[in-house]
C-alpha cells in the first residue's frame, strides 16, 4: 500500500501551541498537466479543537521542483504541480515553516493515469462494508483490470486518512480517492444550493476519457448522470433528473453482477 494522508509533525515551543496537521487527498492528473496539489494545514490547540492556520506557507517538492503557496482563511492551499510524464503513484513532498522557526511536514500522492485508457469513478460512500465487501471488492478488481478506476467521496473529503483505511480494510483494490468538494457544517441544510457539482465537473475536465459512475445510492448516480457520464447504479432505487445528451443508466441488481457494459449497449430496463 502507499500513501501518507495526514502527518502531524513538529510540537510548538510554549504553552500557547499545539502540532501541526498536514493533511493532503490524492491528486490525479494526466502527464505534463498541472496538477493542483490540495493541502490543509491546521494546529491542534486543545483535544480536538485544530483552527485553521491562515495565511501561512507551503512547500511541495517533486523531484528536484519546488513550488509554494499560501493557505486562505480556511487553511486551505492548492499547489501547482507539473505532472511527470510517465504515468504512475509520485510522492509530493510538502512542508511548511512558520516565524518562529516550527515546521511540519507530509506528503501526498500524485497518480499520474494513462491518457490512452478510460477511466470510471466509483462512489466510495455506496461501498459496503463486511461481509458485503467481498463480492463488491471483487467487481472494482474486475473492471480495474481493464480500466482506471479513481474513488470518489464526500463524507471523507476532510478526512482522507479514514478513506484509505477502508479501503484497505474490505480489500479494495488500491487506486486515488478525490474528494468531491469539501466537507459543508452540519447544519447547512440548504440542499438547493449543492446541487451542482463543480468538483466532478473540474474532474471530468482534467480527465477526458472519464466516461463511468458507479454508485449504489441515488444521490450519486444522478450527479454521475448529471455530469454526463454512464452511469452503473447498484441496487434498486431511482435515477431521476435531466439526461445529458448520450448519458445512459445500467441497472445491476447486485455487486456481483456489476460490470461494464459493452460497446453500443442500451440502457438496462428497471430503471
């Protein structure tokens, strides 16, 4: 397995400090793209309670480049990586030193993917856990042995640590988890306003040959629909909402049927 999600480094001298958190999701790109490297970097006070460290500076090291930025109000960074050319996993380096002279390090993984094969997006959410796990880990082996597969998620999105831990955990063959946005506090309840989906839109764009969804709940399945993609829904419930022009739903019934569908096929009925 790969990857260091979160690192906390460097206990502050004083008593008015805590440690660093760097936290870093996967990145995926496309060779010779400009990766945006996401970091967030806060400081452990007291227990959980870990603000934001605003305005501060990062540093993201590939090979011999190096590039910088500042955190926003959030604790926020988006770094500027030119992806390699090769595809394949690249560990960025990140690190950050503040005035007086305390600094934290981690790291995030830049999956590099092969322009030449497509790519489908499966919803870590609807993934499930126990027993269940088995059949479902079994189709994600199946279809990446033939394409790319990239996890998406929002319930981990500030939390990427505990995404790949369950991955790992129901045997889930290993590949990026991107967050679909970031977390929203509990009581924004105001679903008319997260109806669109810049962040998977934003995906699409970087990766042209993402052309499948797959998803067991009907959130997700209609924001894969929304985005155009084909959709593979597992389980029985509706995908309702507008159809991009070209966009299909495959029904499968359980993970064990899961596949992809063959060139030119239609859409499955049941839908």
């Amino acid at each position: 397995m790969r990857r260091v999600f979160v690192a906390v480094v460097a206990t502050l001298a004083g008593g008015c400090g805590g440690q660093y958190i760097v936290t870093a999701p996967d990145t995926v790109a496309l060779p010779g793209q400009t990766a945006a490297v996401v970091v967030r970097l806060q400081r452990s006070e007291l227990w959980k309670y870990a603000p934001a460290s605003r305005e501060a500076s990062i540093t993201a090291r590939l090979g011999g480049l190096v590039r910088a930025a500042r955190t926003d109000k959030r604790g926020y960074a988006a770094v500027g990586v030119p992806a390699p050319a090769r595809p394949g996993q690249y560990q960025v380096a990140l690190s950050h030193q503040d005035i007086w002279g305390d600094t934290a390090s981690g790291a995030a993984t830049l999956y590099v993917l092969d322009p030449n094969v497509p790519v489908a997006a499966v919803d870590l959410d609807s993934l499930p856990d126990g027993k269940k796990a088995r059949a479902a880990a079994a189709a994600i082996e199946r279809i990446a042995a033939r394409v790319q597969v990239v996890y998406v998620t929002r319930r981990y999105a500030g939390r990427p640590e505990r995404a790949d831990k369950i991955l790992l955990r129901w045997g889930y063959p290993d590949s990026a988890v991107v967050p679909l946005g970031r977390l929203r506090a509990w009581y924004d309840m105001r679903w008319w306003k997260h109806r669109g989906d810049p962040a998977l839109a934003a995906l699409r764009r970087r990766l042209p040959g993402l052309k499948w969804g797959i998803s067991a709940e009907d959130d997700e399945a209609e924001v894969f629909l929304r985005a155009a993609l084909t959709v593979l829904a597992v389980g029985k419930f509706k995908v309702e909402g507008p159809r991009p022009e070209g966009a299909q739903v495959h029904r499968f019934k359980s993970w064990a049927l899961l596949k992809l569908p063959a060139p030119g096929e239609s859409d499955q009925p049941g839908d």
